[in-house]
DNA sequence: ATATTATATAACTAACCAGTTACTTATATG
DNA sequence: CATATAAGTAACTGGTTAGTTATATAATAT
C-alpha cells in the first residue's frame, strides 16, 4: 500500500524528474513507460501530465538538467589558475571524472546521437555547451602564443579529439571491456587510461 | 494494394533480415515494430516468425550480420603488404571509411551499448572481433621490435584508441556537428579527421 | 470557520502491438 | 496428374500504454 503524499509541488516535480532521469537515461524516450516513472517517483501518473505536459515534454526536461550539471563543473575546472599545459591535463581529468560519475549524462547523449540529435537542437543545447568550447578555444590558442604549444596544430581537431577520447571511454565500455577483455569501469584502468591520454595530447601538442 | 510474392523462402529472409536491419538500428529493439518490418519487407508478420522465431532472435541475427560485415573488411585490410607505420596508416583509414560508408553498424553498436551489450555478449561477438585484435597487436609488436614505434608504448592502449577515435567520429556526430558547428559527416571534413588523427598517432608511437 | 484553489487519486479509454490461429495457394516430385 | 509440403495470407487475441476524466482532499486567504 502507497502512503498518500503530503502537498509539495516542488518536492513532486523533483521526484519526477530524477525518476525520470533514471528511467529514460537507461530505456530512452520509446522504452521508458510512464507508470514506471510514477511508481519510482511515488506520485500519480496525473501529475506527470500536471507538470510535464507530455513524455516528450519530460525527456526533454531530463535532457537540460543532465547537460546544465556538465555545463557548471566544466566552467568551473576552466577557470583554474596553472600553465596552459596544467590547464589541459586538469581538463581531461576533470571530465573523465565527470563522465564517469555521471553514466545517465553519456546515456541521455547516446539516446540523442541514435536520435539524430532530434531534442538535443530543438532545445539548442549548443548554447549551454558553448561556454566551455571557448574556454577552452582559449586555453589553446594562450598556449600557442605564450610558446607552451606548437602553432601549427589545429585547435578544433584538438578540441574535439580531448571531448571524443574523455566520452567514448564510458559510452562504449560494454562492448569494448567485453573485446578488451578488460573491466573498463575498474578505477585502476581509468587512471592509466587518463595518465595514457594526457600523455599522448601534450607530447603531440607540446612545442 | 500490395502485391503478391512469389515463393522464393530465401529472397524472403533476405528481405526480411534486410528491413529488419533498416528498422533495428534505426530505432532499436523497443522502438521497433514487427509489423513495420513486414510493411517494409513486403511481406506477411507471420513470415517473420516462420523464420526468425522472435523479434529478439531477428534482433540477434541482425547484430551478427553487421559485425561479421565488418570482420571480413577488417581482415583483409590487415593482410595488407608494407612498412608497420603503413600499415597502422592503411587500418586507420580502412576503418574511418567502413564506419561512414555503414552507419547501421554504428548503430546497432550504440544500441548494444545503452544495453549493456547484453546481445553482444550473448552472441560471444567478441570471437567474431578477436582476429582483428590479435592482428593489430601483431602489427605493433613487430614495430617494435624491428625499430620503428617506441617500445614502451602501451599497445592495448593505442589499440583502444584506434578504435575509439575512428568509432566515435560518426556515433557522436550529431551532437558534436552541433557543438562544433561543423558537418561531420562532409567528405572535407572526414579527410581531414583522417589526417590529423593517423598524425597523431604515428608521432606518438614513432621513435 | 469557510471558500477557494492547488495538489492528489483511481479508474477509464482508445490505440497499439507481439505473437497466434486457421486457412489458402504455389511448387516440386513420384 | 496427384498430392505433399513449403510458403503465403487475413484476421484475431490478450495484454500494454499514453493520455484523460471525474472526483477528493489538504493548504491557504479572507
């Protein structure tokens, strides 16, 4: 037997939406059923429609407040003080940590690329993102000019390959542990594999 | 009104395997409808399970046929003659293009992901992939003993790399187009990744 | 205290969907 | 040619699901 909930809309709308986000970030929008969501959250399916509106409505909902989290630590790990060479290495690891204490973020962004990026532009998610590219746009083009960094290299390859190299390690560890033979997810292979990646940027980009 | 098929049981599971492949990875095992994919086969829903059983076990079969497609290109590329730095030039762009020119495999891929690989491991894929990986190991290790790649680089770490960096290029593509305000998947753009990436890779390992 | 209104609930509906049944038709072989 | 059987079809079933309706109750303002 359910007992009756005491009147508290933000408290509801709260339950909501973090059932929500552990139902879609693990089923997506079409395998996530909205009884499911309102039994985890302990509130009436009515009241989904209440305050949502639509399914469609609350995936969208689920899908800003992963990327706002992303958005707050990443311009907080930027404006670290220490050389340019400090600033990248601090970065990565600042992401990879993210990324890995945060798997319904890399699930909800999975969900969107299988979904042709459908919500994730109708939302104009690029803006919330936008800060932390040109942070970091910065950082680089400091680097090349302070000579930290050699100025032939191509800052958006760079940019993109730390974003690629710092997500995919979580996105595909289930097939890649079972290929690898490796449990990805083990603490010890995630440091190597920081140390490893770290490494392999600033010897390439280093002068 | 749609027209009659003639009985031809191996053109039907061809048919049906070939939409089925259009659908799943399109939209997943959940999204999926049988009865679209015996619109888009032009066949009748019982033939579906006539020969597959189960949406499931179509699901299964779909998910072999994209890895085994992908095996046999890996396979021959690796027998390739020439130096170790060619031939890690030669893989990176065989495989950059194997992606592009298959996206349901990247799909299904990311599928298998957001499911924990269960079908992946299920189907023991992994002893579809494993030549490919032994290969490239083979190729490195030679490198490095007859001189040309450093000998303390870490081999399954370059592996790993080699395959995210080519993989992820196209399953995150919709969201970094976004980011990036760039086209991915432009034919520019895909040489240039190319480029840059085998760049990358050859100055790091290189003594 | 009472009226008002925001918040909550149970039960319903119309559409949908995986899988099945009961049946028909085309083709190959003796 | 006859007939066995492989290949095909239409229509159904039992269960599920997004969204709605009608109604109740707790908090708040007056």
């Amino acid at each position: 037997m359910r007992k009756k909930r005491i009147k508290d809309s933000k408290k509801s709308r709260e339950d909501i939406l973090r059932a929500a986000e552990e139902e879609f970030s693990d089923k997506g929008l079409y395998g996530t059923r909205v009884d499911e969501i309102a039994k985890k959250a302990n509130i009436n399916k009515r009241m989904i429609y209440e305050y949502f509106g639509s399914k469609e409505n609350l995936y969208k909902a689920v899908l800003v407040e992963v990327y706002s989290r992303l958005s707050q630590i990443e311009i907080e790990s930027l404006k670290n003080e220490g050389s340019c060479t400090q600033k990248i290495r601090n970065i990565i690891e600042v992401y990879f940590k993210f990324i890995r204490d945060n798997p319904s973020f890399v699930n909800m962004v999975l969900w969107e690329n299988l979904n042709k990026a459908r919500y994730f532009n109708e939302l104009d998610i690029k803006a919330i993102k936008d800060p932390t590219i040109t942070l970091l746009r910065r950082i680089i083009e400091e680097g090349k000019q302070n000579g930290s960094f050699r100025v032939d290299i191509d800052t958006d390859q760079i940019i993109f390959s730390i974003l690629t190299f710092t997500f995919s390690y979580y996105s595909n560890r289930y097939t890649m542990s079972a290929l690898m033979r490796k449990k990805l997810d083990d603490d010890k292979n995630i440091q190597s594999r920081i140390g490893y990646v770290t490494d392999m940027f600033l010897k390439y980009m280093s002068v």
